[in-house]
C-alpha cells in the first residue's frame, strides 16, 4: 500500500460504522516511517463502549503511542504534532459527541479544527463517520448531531489534503481527484 501520508500532510478518512475505516488508517500509519500516535476520543461509558475500546487497542501493535483527548482535540493535536509522528484522531464523530452531550459550540469548535490543520507540525489522519447516507432521523436531538456531523465531515474534507472513503473495507479516493486519463 502506497503511503498517503508521505505525499500529504493530512487525510480523512470516512465511512459508516464498521466499514473498516480505523483499520485503514492505522495500515497508512503503519506503513509510514513515523512513530503512530492515536488521539482517542471514545469515553467508555458502558459496558458495550468499553469492549470496543478494548478491541481497537488490541488492533494496535505496541509500538503505538495513545493519548486519550475526547473535548480538547485541537490543543491535543497542536500539542503532540511532530515530523517524526503520524497522529490518528479515532474519531472525529466521538469527539462531535462529546461536544454535543456538553453543549459546547459545534461550529466554533469545527472551525478551530479545520483552521489548525495546515499548521500542524506533522501529518495527521482523521477517521469520521458519514452519517448522512440513511434515513433521516426522528428527533431533533438525533437531526441536529446528524447535520453537525456532516458540516465537520465537509470541513475536515475541504482542510485536508486526501480525502478516502471506506465501504466493505474497500477504499475509494475522493481527494485529490484522479487525473482523467483521456483516450483518442
């Protein structure tokens, strides 16, 4: 596998919930020369979100650092960006979350995000949810995480350099767009 990160400095990578995207981003990770970080953002508040947690560090290799951030994500990744480091957020959709249920400011709080992106001292990968793809949801509270969601997914797109999406596993490059190549 060709390594994203070494042409770019930035990459998210989206798709809905067990489509493999975690797995993808720790393999670009892993396939740099740089020492892997993982920003988690998961808080485990029950049993259920515990046993995940549990499964994803075991997923992990020991050579991974990890730094556990669910609120304060932008001053996290100013904080541990370095050249010698690929950082992995896991994932930008809990960090929404927590954001929410604290009834922080969505927006400012994206727009801090997707501003720092660029001036970070090393390359990061961002893993997120598309949520937007199903049926819209019954109440507010569900709509408004839903459309809170997709307003950071296009942020974090348009602010990162690569943009991949994840389904069954298989990755599809949205950004940069290939060249076309053109037949006469």
């Amino acid at each position: 596998m060709q390594d994203p990160a070494a042409r770019q400095r930035s990459l998210l990578v989206l798709g809905g919930a067990r489509s493999g995207k975690s797995r993808y981003a720790q393999r670009i990770a892993e396939a740099s020369c740089r020492l892997p970080v993982l920003i988690a953002t998961a808080q485990a508040h029950d049993e259920e979100m515990a046993q995940r947690i549990a499964r994803h560090a075991a997923d992990r290799s020991p050579k991974w650092a990890l730094v556990e951030e669910p609120v304060a994500l932008a001053a996290a990744l100013r904080r541990e960006a370095r050249d010698d480091r690929i950082l992995v957020v896991d994932c930008a959709t809990l960090w929404l979350s927590n954001l929410l249920l604290r009834g922080d400011d969505l927006r400012a709080a994206t727009e801090e995000l997707a501003q720092i992106i660029g001036k970070l001292a090393g390359p990061v990968i961002f893993v997120s949810n598309e949520v937007g793809l199903g049926i819209v949801p019954e109440n507010a509270l569900a709509r408004a995480f839903r459309d809170a969601q997709g307003w950071l997914n296009q942020a974090l797109a348009e602010a990162c350099d690569g943009v991949i999406f994840i389904s069954a596993g298989l990755a599809l490059r949205l950004k940069p767009a290939s060249e076309p190549k053109l037949e006469f």
